[in-house]
C-alpha cells in the first residue's frame, strides 16, 4: 500500500487537463486537422513540418501533464514553483502566437480560436493559483 498525499489539488487539475488536452489535440489532428490538408497542392516537406509540429504540442501537453500530477504530490511546493512558472511562459508564449498568427493572417478567424484561448487561460489561471499555495496549505492523503 502507497500513502500518497496531494499537496495542490491546482497543480493536479491542470496536469489532469494538460493530459486531457494531450489526448485531444492528438484526435483532432489524426482525425480532422491532419487529413483536410490538401496533399496535391502541399509538398512531401511541408506537409512532414505541419504533422511533426503538431505532435510536438501533443506531447509538450504530455509532459506537461505528467510533470503537474508529480509536482502536486511534493513535499516541498516551493522547488516546483520554477518549472510551473516556466511552463505558464511557455503557454502565454503559445497563445500569444496563436492569436498573432490569426491576426496577422485573417482576423475574421479569430473567433475560431476562443475555446483554444478560453482552455489555455483556465490552464494558466489553475497553475498561478497552485504557485501561491502556502507551506501549510491543506493535504489530503490518499491510499493507492
């Protein structure tokens, strides 16, 4: 039997959604994204640099994940608050580009990113609380 105490329920949700997203993001490109490119008009390179690219965002969310249910179960929160205030740089960065991107390219298209900005935020918002939790925050233990 394994003790294992959550010491930021924030951190665990935002590595439960980060792995939620994983999974997702990874669907929607094998299902939707990835198939819909035009494959006559697109040469063998850029299509290869679209389909790794987006992989690459499915597995930081991943590692994202993973490293957020391991951060919400240690004993000292103050050695996570770097990597989590990290991977908030690297999500403000990811939006910002996103919304950039679809700016530059066709404003109209940005009501086409809301719930993509709408998860990143809720993301972002669930990671900052869990960096102000207290030395003394609550911690409910949980037998495996």
């Amino acid at each position: 039997m394994i003790n294992i105490k959550v010491r930021n329920f924030y951190y665990l949700i935002a590595g439960a959604l980060a792995l939620l997203f994983a999974f997702t993001h990874a669907w929607n490109g094998q299902s939707a994204v990835l198939p819909a490119l035009d494959i006559t008009a697109m040469s063998k390179d850029t299509q290869m640099v679209f389909t790794y690219v987006w992989h690459i965002i499915t597995a930081e969310n991943l590692v994202f994940g993973i490293a957020f249910i391991f951060m919400s179960i240690q004993s000292e929160q103050s050695k996570t608050r770097f990597a989590a205030w990290m991977i908030t740089a690297i999500l403000i960065v990811r939006l910002t580009v996103i919304l950039g991107v679809t700016a530059l390219l066709d404003v109209s298209a940005l009501a086409d990113t809301f719930i993509d900005s709408v998860a990143i935020v809720i993301y972002v918002a669930l990671i900052i609380l869990g960096t102000t939790m207290k030395k003394n925050s609550p911690v409910v233990s949980k037998d495996v």
